[in-house]
C-alpha cells in the first residue's frame, strides 16, 4: 500500500487474511468477514476518494500476549489527495492524512482477526466539516516516534517485550487508582511517565504535553464524565503484547463505563454505561513512558449516547457542492 494499486492490494489481502477472517472496523464501517468484504467496504471506496492514495506505518510491532495469542500492532497514517467525498466528508482538493491503528492476529501465518480503528474525524476537521464540540488538545497530524525505530526489527525478545508490557500494565493499575482511593498522587505519574512525554489521542480529544497538559486536555474531562472507568474489568478482554521498548494494547471493547457527572465532549450527562474501543502504543525510554499514541472509535462513542455525527456533518454541509473535484490527480 506504500503505493496504492487496488488489484495489488486485493491480491495481498487474498494473501494474507484467512477467507473468513473477523474483521473490525470503527463505525460506521462495521464487522466484516474476509479479505473482499474488507477491501471492498474499506479500502475501494477510500481509494476512489483518494485515487493517489499511499500508505505510510512509523510503528510496525508484534509479540505474544498472556494468552498465548500473536499479535501485530501498525500504526501510521493514510495519506492522499481528497478529490471526492467519502463517507460523505466533502473533499478539499489538498493532501489529506488519516490516522490508523490496526492489529492483527495471525494463526498458522494468516490474518485470523483485525480490529482497527481510522481516525475518521481527523478527515472531516481537514474538511472543516467536524461537526461536534472543539478538542481540548491540540488537532495537528500525529507524527510517528522521536526515536524513528518503531519499525522494530527480529528476533522477538521475549524478555524485553514482557518488560515493556508489565510496565504499561502497572501503570494503568495505578491510573486506575484514582480518585476512588485518593488525589492525583495515588497515580504516582512521574514513576512511570517522562517528564516531557507525549499524548496523541483521536482527533476530537487531540494531542497533550507533559503531566498537565494530559491531566487538563485528557484525563480531568474524562474522570468527571465517567467516574466509574476501570470498574466493569470482568466484562472486556485486553490484548497486551510488547516488542523492544514498545507495548501495545487492543481489545473490542476494552473499556466499559457510565457518562454521568459534566458529560463529555459537548454531550449532556446520560448516565448510560457505554463500551468503547482503544487501540493504543508506547514507546518506553530510559523506563518511563515518553510517547503514547490512543485511537478510540469516537464516532461509535457519539452513536451509542444517541447522536450521529454523520447525519450531523451532513447536516451542517447541505450547502457545500457535493461530487468530485475535476482536476487530474498523479500526473506530471
């Protein structure tokens, strides 16, 4: 997909992904099954929006979880010029980028389950068409690690990996802490975070800096809109796997909590318990997290709470012209 060819990239899903592969994908994509319902729900009509689409992953890693599964995590962007709508998000004649988290569970050398998420309303904020609440953080195009290495090459270290992992694992036992037993402190942030770290969370939330720009821009909204996080474990499945100084996190859903309190992103407290999925990397340098990259399927978030944001986008776009715009794409 570094240079996108649909008959190309068919060919290599047939490839690679067992005929009837479980495939998730975020709303309103939906669940699929094999490698043709995958590019043809997904990857054609992106490609039609996109006609010089490419591809670029900054984190390709892969280890064992604690359930003996083998995972690999990808992280990267989508990349492209926007020259007809998709999804209905008008097009804007420019490069646009589009964020991707996807995990793959191979048995026997093929694909047997994806759950990936694509940052959807990163696209429709490039549109001007994100029709919901501004972030808190900051919206710019999420770079890749400061170390450049999160293509991370073999042998697998098993004890590296299992290292990364339990520091990640702990850390969010602690996270978790609070405030049901205690203030800020009982989170013991600065044992397991850098200093200088980075948070790149969905476009919708954005992108922090340091401890306080994670606790201002992240983590304070989402502790008073849902109080109860960390408190339904026994009802969702966690994947963590490590490789080198990363760790990576996926499950579907791998949160479960009640929007209450202040409610969340511009949306009134309904006290209903909702399911979300996360898909997350970290990068760990000189034991501490430095960088931690969050994909979370927002758009099914809103449905679940009863709002819509595409029907919104649209909505607020009737009076843009629709269809594609005329000028060639790719030539010299």
């Amino acid at each position: 997909m570094v240079d996108f060819d649909a008959d190309a990239v068919r060919a290599a899903l047939r490839g690679l992904i067992a005929p009837d592969a479980i495939i998730h994908m975020p709303h309103p994509l939906g669940d699929l099954r094999g490698p043709d319902a995958y590019f043809d729900t997904c990857y054609a009509p992106l490609f039609g929006a996109m006609p010089d689409l490419e591809r670029r992953d900054w984190i390709v890693m892969g280890g064992q979880t604690e359930h003996g599964d083998d995972w690999i995590g990808c992280g990267g962007h989508y990349m492209g010029t926007f020259v007809a709508p998709w999804l209905d998000i008008p097009p804007t004649g420019h490069l646009a980028h589009m964020r991707f988290h996807e995990f793959y569970r191979f048995v026997d050398g093929k694909v047997v389950e994806i759950q990936s998420l694509w940052d959807i309303p990163e696209l429709m904020m490039l549109a001007g068409a994100w029709p919901m609440a501004p972030s808190l953080g900051l919206e710019f195009c999420v770079p890749g690690p400061a170390t450049l290495d999160g293509l991370v090459p073999g042998p697998w270290d098993e004890t590296r990996a299992q290292a990364s992992c339990q520091h990640i694992v702990e850390m969010l036992e602690f996270l978790q802490r609070h405030p049901s037993q205690g203030g800020p402190e009982v989170m013991e942030m600065p044992r397991f975070w850098h200093p200088n770290m980075n948070w790149y969370g969905p476009a919708g939330i954005g992108t922090a800096r340091g401890k306080s720009g994670f606790r201002n821009w992240h983590q304070i909204p989402f502790l008073r809109a849902m109080p109860d996080r960390g408190q339904h474990q026994d009802a969702i499945t966690f994947h963590f796997f490590g490789d080198g100084d990363y760790a990576a996190v996926t499950g579907w859903p791998n949160m479960i909590q009640t929007v209450a309190h202040d409610g969340w992103m511009g949306i009134a407290p309904s006290g209903k318990r909702i399911k979300m999925k996360s898909l997350d990397f970290w990068r760990i340098e000189a034991g501490r997290i430095r960088e931690n990259w969050v994909l979370v399927d927002l758009l099914d978030t809103y449905q679940q709470l009863g709002v819509d944001v595409l029907a919104r986008m649209r909505e607020f776009n009737k009076a843009r012209v629709p269809g594609r715009i005329a000028f060639p794409v790719g030539d010299l």
